[in-house]
C-alpha cells in the first residue's frame, strides 16, 4: 500500500469514528515526531500493539480485501499466564461495503463482535477442522446478545446496530458489510495479531508500504521507526 492510501483511508476513518460520536484516545492522533519526542512512560502503547492499524492482507486490493483497526487498550500475551495487569483487549473496526475480512480464527482470543452503528455486519461462520486446514461440515454454536444459537455451517448471521456476537476460540469466522459502512467494537481477551490468527488461505497481516508521502499518524507496524525511547 501507498503511505499516501494510507493517509486518505485515515483521514477518512477519523471522520467516520468522529460522525458516530465515538471518540479516540490522544495518541490517536499523535505525529511522527510526537512520537520521537515521546519517553518511556508511553512504552504501553507500542509494546502492546495500540493504535491504528490498517491493512490489505498482503494482497493489493484494500477496497475489496481489507481493514481498518484502532486498538484502545490491550494487555500483554504474558498476563494471561499470570492473571496480572491487563488480562482484555478493545478495538474499533471500520467495515466497509463489501470489503471482506478473510476466514481466520484465534487460538487463544475469544472475542465479542458489535455493530457500533452504520448498515449490516454479515459475519460467515465454520468450525475448524481439527487440523485447523480447512473448514469444518458440522453445526456451529454461538451466542448473540446472550442469546444460544445453532446453526449449519456456513451460515451468514447479521448484526444490526446494536447487536453482537461472541465468537470462541478455533470458530472460522469471514465478515463484511452491506447496506452502508459499519463502526465495529471488538472486546476480547489479550490480543496478539504476531501469533494468533490463523487464516484459512496463506495472506499476509501486514501490509507492505511505499512511502511516497509522511505519516499522517503511525500505525502499529511503524513505532520501531519513530519511537526510540
């Protein structure tokens, strides 16, 4: 990706987070040489992955295959082992019409997926098989707003604003919007994008970017460029 797509699609993604009445935390919005000013006392923020976070899956075509994320807040993986300091994580996600997030599962992350506001969040869902290689042909069980459901595989449930599912761990799961774009709210446990995503085909989580203009604001991949405390 250009840096300059980047830019535009953060730019636009600010708006659209601001336009739902939902705000961000300061560093949301901190330059690159904020950032190289900035000492140890924010080492949080780039040691637990926070901020935005966009990305085309290694493939090129972010309109049609991509995403775009801010995380708010996020323990370390370490915590988990022992039940100290942060132990959750929450995201925004911005969805766009028809912009497919890919099959994947987590691991060790269960996560609730909300319909902040917008059009429809359609969410596909498979178990994995037990060599998580491909999907599996059996019932899938979720809940929704509290909520027990059953369903075959492959089945598209949606989410209206306001709704929400709570996806387990080894549940294959591929979303996207219809209607208009959506404001996503993700609240899991601990999140590591460098360990636990498995993707049903080989893609990249990362993109690749030409850096033909500045940062507009970092994204998670570029604070070991500008971040030197």
């Amino acid at each position: 990706m250009k840096r300059s797509e980047i830019n535009a699609i953060l730019r636009d993604a600010d708006a659209f987070i601001r336009a739902h009445q939902f705000h961000l935390p300061p560093f949301a919005h901190w330059s690159p040489s904020d950032w190289e000013a900035k000492g140890e006392d924010v080492r949080e923020i780039p040691a637990n992955g926070l901020g935005w976070d966009i990305t085309d899956f290694g493939q090129g075509d972010y309109a049609h295959l991509g995403l775009t994320l801010f995380t708010i807040r996020n323990g370390s993986p370490a915590n988990l082992k022992t039940m100290q300091g942060k132990t959750y994580a929450e995201k925004l996600l911005i969805v766009d019409v028809n912009q497919v997030t890919p099959f994947h599962f987590h691991w060790t992350k269960t996560e609730d997926i909300i319909n902040r506001g917008g059009g429809l969040l359609k969410i596909q869902l498979a178990n994995a098989t037990p060599d998580d290689k491909h999907l599996e042909d059996t019932d899938v069980t979720v809940s929704m707003d509290g909520v027990e459901y059953h369903f075959p595989a492959n089945h598209v449930v949606t989410l209206r604003p306001g709704e929400s599912i709570t996806l387990p761990t080894r549940l294959y799961h591929k979303f996207w919007a219809e209607e208009s774009r959506v404001l996503v709210g993700e609240v899991s446990v601990v999140n590591d994008d460098h360990a636990d995503n498995c993707f049903l085909e080989p893609l990249g989580r990362f993109p690749t970017i030409e850096e033909d203009e500045a940062p507009l604001y970092l994204l998670v991949g570029d604070y070991g460029k500008y971040y030197k405390a």
